[in-house]
C-alpha cells in the first residue's frame, strides 16, 4: 500500500501566483530522497491564514492522508497563523517536534525562536508544520523525520521506510 502524503504550502503571494512555491516542491524533493517505500503526493498552495490552514487540513484529513507537511506561515508576522488553524485540527499535540525542529535551526539561525513550527495527530494522520525557506525545511525535517514511522505505525497510518542513509528511522525491537 502506497502512504499518501499531503504537501501544503501556506503562501499569499503563492496562491495567487505571485511567487513561485519553494517550499512545496523542497518538501517533496526530501521525502523522494528519503523514503524508500511506495509514495504517493499531493501539493496544495492556499494563503496564509488561520481558517484556510484549518480548512484544508480537515479536508486531507478526512481524505485519508498519513502524513500532512505544512511549510510556511510559522512565524511571528501578523499573516502567519499556521499554528493555530492546525491547532483547531490537531487532536493530539506532538511537542517534542517543534522542539526539536527549532532545536536544530538554532544551530544555524539565531532567529530560529521566532519560528513556531509544530506537529500533532488528527485522525489518522500526522501533521507537522514547517518553515517556508527549502534549507530550513531540511533541517527541520532531518531533525525529526527519525520518529516520524514509528508515529505513523502507532497512529494506525500506513507503513513507510527509509533509506538508513539518509535518516535510520528507529522502530523499537520486537
């Protein structure tokens, strides 16, 4: 069975084709060059804001996604309320991840306390929000992604693998 994934990029200017969507495509680069099972994606680009993260989460959500990443709108800035349309979503809060996420961002950004990055269970899916920057993304996401099958097996979600060279997920020993 092939996990389905859920790529949203939370942007104003993106959603009207103002700018090009980065983040979307350099979220789905990583997964490609990590996971190693079958995959399959789908990309949104919606503007930034509370009800329209909210939204579309509910909608993938109820469309059977495993794993939904979020990039963008984590930030201080009046616009960026990624965190809390995915909190209005999110039924159990994963903490430790936005830790961890800022966590390693720290090391190479001293503004990496403005970000809000965050992560949570709805459903059976699990949801992580990321920066908008592509080079953020991957920190982020080599910061956290060693746990991120294990939740999915927990959640009842479908089973994915990764190349251990690129991120040795950790599954307890049976």
């Amino acid at each position: 069975m092939s996990a389905r994934v859920a790529i949203v990029t939370v942007s104003d200017r993106a959603s009207r084709g103002e700018y090009e969507d980065k983040g979307g495509p350099a979220c789905e680069a990583w997964l490609r060059g990590v996971i190693t099972s079958p995959l399959t994606v789908t990309r949104d680009i919606i503007p930034d804001g509370r009800d329209s993260v909210a939204t579309t989460l509910r909608r993938l959500v109820a469309e059977g996604a495993d794993l939904i990443l979020v990039t963008g709108g984590t930030g201080p800035s009046p616009r960026d309320l990624t965190p809390e349309g995915a909190g209005e979503v999110i039924e159990k809060s994963l903490d430790g991840f936005g830790e961890e996420m800022r966590r390693a961002s720290l090391r190479e950004v001293p503004t990496a306390i403005l970000s809000r990055q965050s992560a949570g269970i709805a459903g059976k899916s699990l949801i992580i929000t990321l920066p908008g920057k592509p080079a953020a993304i991957a920190t982020c996401l080599d910061a956290v992604f060693a746990a991120v099958p294990y939740c999915l097996d927990l959640i009842g979600a479908a089973r994915i693998e990764t190349d251990p060279a690129r991120v040795l997920a950790f599954r307890p020993k049976t």
